[in-house]
C-alpha cells in the first residue's frame, strides 16, 4: 500500500520539486511559453488521446461531468456563504476556494491512483472544470460575464473532435493517435514543473491567514467530495476521482486571474503555494481513503 | 495500402509535430529554445535514458552491438566526410560536424519509437548517446580547435547512462516510484525537440544554396550507405539493422548549426544544409522506411 501511495506521489512531488529548484536556482523559465504549450498543444491532445483512446462511453462522460459540474456549483454557494460569514471579499476568494486544480495535481494523482480508467474521469472532470474554473473564474474576480472564454478554449476542441470520434464508434488513425499521445504527454510534466516553478517564485505574505483559508479549502473540498459522491452512490474509480479531485488545493489559475483583476494576488498566490503543500501531507491520508 | 497506412504512421507524427513548431515561431508565440533545451538536456533526456532501458528487455550483447555499430558509423561519417572536405578544398571546421553527426535525437528517435515502439526507441538512444559524446569531444574539438572533456563532463544524460550500465549489469531494476518519476520527466523530450525542429527551421537564416545542397545530399547518401554496410558488417538484423540506417540516414544536425554560430564558422551555410537535408527527408524517409521495414 505505502509503496503504490509512493509511486502515486513520488513522480508528482519530484517532478513539482525540479521546478521548485529550477526556479530557485534561478534557471531561466518562462511559465508564459509552457502554459500556452500546455493549454494549446498539450491539454487539447491529452483530452482527445485518452478520450479515444479508452472509448468512454459519451453517457458516462456526461454523467461525471455532470455530477462535477453539480459539485462545483455547491462549492461556489459554501465558498460564497464561508466569505459572507467570515465577512471576507467574495470576488477575490470564492474562485480560490471554489475551483480545485484538477489538472496539474488532479490528473496525474488521477492516473496513477486508477490507471487509465481514472485519467479518463480525471480528464471529464478536467473539462468541466476548466470551463467553469475558465469562466465563472475570471467572472467572479472581474464583475462581469465573458463568453468568448469558451470558444477561446482550447482544450473544447480536443474534447469535441474526440467525441465526433466517440459517437461514430471510429478508432483515429495511428498517426493522429501518435502525435496526441507525446503532446499529451508532454503536458502532464509541463504542468507539473511549471506548478513547482511557480511555487518557488510566490512570495508569500499574511501567512496566518492564508494558512487557515487553505485549509478550509482543502476541508470543504474533502467534506464536498465526500458528501456528492454518496449522494450520487458512486463507487470505486468514479467516487475515488470525484473525492480527490474535490479535496486537491487551489487552482493555478486563481492566481493568474486575481493577477490580472487586482485582487490580493499575492496572498492567493501564497495560499496556492500552503495548499499545495498541505495536500503533499494529507495525500497519503486522502489515497488511503479513496483506494 | 497497408504499407501506406504503416509508413504514415511514423513519417506524419513526425512532420505534423515539426509543423506545429514552425506555426507556432511563424505566428510568433513565445518559444525560448533557451529554457527548452535546457530542460530536456538537464532534466528530460536522463530521465528518458532511464526510463526507457527500465521498459525494454534487450540483452547486453544486443545493446553493445549497436554501440559498436554506431561507432564504427560515426568513425566512417568522419573519415568519408574529411576526405570530401579536402578534395573540395573546404573547412572541415565549418562542414564536418554538419555532416558527421546527424540529427539523431530530434528526428531519430520519434521515428525509431514510431516505428518500433520501446524496443526501437531504446536502440535510437544507444546511436544517440555515442553521438552526443562524439559532439561534445569530437565534434568541439573540430569547431572550437582545441579539445575539453568539462561539456561531456557537465552533461547530465552522461550519468543516467551510467546508473542504467550499473543497473543493468547488477541486474537491479528500477522502483517504481522512480519509474513513474523518469517516465513523466521523459515524456517532455520528443515532443518539444519536435516542436523545437519546427522553430529552428522556421528561424534559420540561409544565404547560398548551391553548396548546401550538394553537402546535404552528401550527408543523406553517405547515411544511407554507410548506415547498409554497418549493419551488414556487424551482421544485424531486424530492429537493430534497422534502426542503424535510420539513425545513419538522418539529416543534418539542428546543433550542427548552432555549433558553426557559437564559433561563427560559416553558419549561413550550415542552416542551409539543415534546411535542405531535413526538406529532402520528408520525402526520402518514407521510402528509406520501405527499405528497413
């Protein structure tokens, strides 16, 4: 059990650590390059090579994706009632404890905790999520609605030409199946480095504060998981991906829009950086959990 | 049909990911060779060396064969090269790296893995590996006019050799933690050294094209032929023969040209090998497959 717990965190955490030390040390790294990489080649490839791949019936993506969609919905309404509770800005931290970072942590944990089955769900979630962590996100953090992040998005694509291939029960071409395969995989490492890179480079300031706040994430995230996935009667892979990708730490991207909005983005970026090292503690606990 | 079907599967990836790289400098998005390169060098290709000799079962015999091969091409590169160098009264320091060492790991390895899966890929990095010590020895010593051991020395991919001979000799296989760990890491290499293709190609400065290509053919048909006789002459068959044409009959190096930059000998020229013999290659590969596969 601990050594496949090992084998599920170790190749994540290292990888995270290589970018920690890259950006410690100063190397030259350019987040800016690696996430368009990520979200124009890789992501798109990741989504339509596994999707084909697994032939994942196009019911079962919707069901997941669905329920995720039904969870993320209830962490913004917990998010919105913790922040009117606690008397805290709405528009800065509901989206930070709202929107899990299902890709960089929750697709790797995803495929190494249930195999391939798991990626897939991983990846249905990650669509959902990143549509909504895409839009609503930066919605809530600026004031106002914005539509053409949907079409803007990449990954939509990736997902829509896998399902035309899906619904008409076709296999894509060895080729086209090979060029998505090593993009794909050029993306999980990616994400990974570059979380690690940004981690080393965050500056973090209200310590104490942040510190709570990641905890009620990671907390409300576990509770939230925990409570759809009963409610729904998962089991197995579906509740384990449904449990883990709710309980993972802060989203990247909540820092890149609190950034560009004005909003704190410095504590934000410091409560990427504490959830994501708490959830480096409470991983083996959450593993143990959902196995 | 089938043989269609089956040269397209390795050539398209292949030209489709270098097409993406090209469209990607041409629509001017951010890609810093720099930070790439880097990556892959310090952290990507070791981990790539370790996690594909963790994945494949070939014997010692077989991987020093293909060593021995290797050496014996790059020996025969070297001489054949030096000899049409002098007989056309040019600079072996601007030219001879060029057509000494091809394009081995950009180009050659994703055709390798392509088109022989794990197997493939880990013969390709053994053809790869004695070219990358033959650049940083050799082939510095050619460009730069004086010889140091420090690059070998300071190249990380050295060590994960290393750890796989002691791994391999010892018998001792990997745990899985660092399995997964190197496999993730490895994943970055052929991708972005595809991409990174693209962008060089994309960005090369070319000047005079006659002598480039007469020197490009060179590089192509000396491949060719050499890479045959190698592989007749070590008696290999199969995947490995195979593989020892490929890599043989690669185009010319991307660091060739930025070796004849770094030590501004002829640059212009050697982009325009790059150019040429990797254009021709598109071409060529498919019917160079047809001949292995």
């Amino acid at each position: 059990m601990l050594a496949q717990i090992a084998s599920i965190i170790a190749p994540i955490f290292l990888c995270a650590c290589v970018g920690f030390f890259w950006g410690r040390f100063d190397k030259p790294f350019d987040s800016r390059m690696v996430t368009m990489l990520s979200l124009n080649l890789g992501i798109p490839a990741l989504i339509f090579s596994t999707l084909t791949k697994l032939e994942v019936p196009i019911d079962a993506f919707l069901r997941i994706g669905g329920i995720y969609f039904i969870a993320t919905l209830c962490a913004l309404i917990f998010g919105y009632g913790f922040c009117r509770i606690f008397r805290i800005d709405p528009r800065t931290y509901v989206p930070v404890l709202a929107f899990s970072n299902a890709g960089n942590m929750g697709l790797p944990l995803s495929l190494f905790t249930f195999g391939e089955e798991g990626l897939a769900l991983g990846i249905c979630i990650f669509v959902i999520s990143s549509i909504c962590g895409l839009t609503i996100g930066p919605a809530i953090f600026s004031g106002r609605t914005s539509f053409d992040v949907v079409y803007r998005n990449p990954p939509i694509y990736g997902i829509l030409a896998a399902l035309l291939f899906m619904a008409a029960g076709l296999q894509p071409p060895r080729w086209l199946a090979n060029v998505t395969e090593i993009l794909g995989g050029m993306s999980i490492s990616f994400m990974i480095i570059s979380l690690g890179v940004a981690v080393s480079r965050i500056k973090v300031q209200r310590l104490a504060r942040g510190i709570m706040l990641s905890a009620v994430k990671l907390m409300l995230g576990f509770a939230l998981g925990v409570g759809i996935a009963e409610s729904f009667g998962l089991i197995g892979a579906e509740r384990g991906v449904i449990i883990l990708v709710c309980s993972m730490p802060v989203a990247m991207h909540n820092y890149l829009f609190a950034e560009r909005f004005d909003r704190n983005s410095s504590e934000i970026a410091g409560m990427v950086l504490i959830s994501t090292a708490m959830a480096y503690v409470t991983l083996p606990a959450l593993l143990w959990f959902v196995l | 049909m089938g043989m269609i079907a089956e040269l397209s599967d390795v050539v398209l990836p292949v030209f489709l990911c270098a097409a993406i790289g090209f469209a990607w400098a041409k629509l001017k998005f951010p890609f810093n060779n720099e930070i790439v390169t880097s990556l892959v060098f310090n952290i990507g290709a070791p981990a790539l060396i370790l996690a594909t000799f963790a994945k494949v079962e070939l014997s010692p015999t077989a991987l020093a064969e293909l060593a021995g091969a290797a050496l014996a091409a790059y020996a025969a590169f070297g001489v054949i090269g030096l000899a049409v160098l002098k007989f056309a009264r040019l600079a072996p320091s601007a030219y001879l790296p060029a057509l000494m060492f091809p394009l081995t790991g950009s180009m050659g390895l994703p055709v390798c893995l392509f088109a022989f899966g794990p197997d493939g890929l880990a013969l390709a990095l053994v053809f790869f590996m004695i070219g990358i010590i033959g650049i940083f020895t050799i082939g510095v010593t050619v460009a730069a006019g004086k010889f140091s051991l420090a690059t070998l020395l300071r190249t990380p991919a050295i060590y994960a050799v290393i750890v796989t001979v002691i791994l391999e000799i010892t018998g001792t296989e990997l745990p899985q933690w660092a399995f997964n760990t190197t496999d993730l890491l490895g994943d970055i290499v052929i991708p972005t050294q595809l991409i990174a293709l693209g962008v060089a190609l994309a960005g090369l400065k070319v000047s005079s094209m006659g002598r480039s290509v007469s020197l490009a053919a060179l590089r192509l048909g000396m491949g060719v032929l050499v890479g045959l006789a190698v592989a007749e002459l070590f008696g290999l068959s199969g995947t490995a023969r195979a593989v020892v044409v490929l890599q043989s009959a690669m185009p010319v190096a991307v660091s060739s040209y930025l070796f004849a930059q770094l030590y501004k000998r002829e640059p212009e020229e050697v982009a325009g090998m790059v150019l040429v013999s990797t254009g021709i290659s598109f071409v060529t590969l498919p019917l160079l497959l047809m001949l292995v596969l």
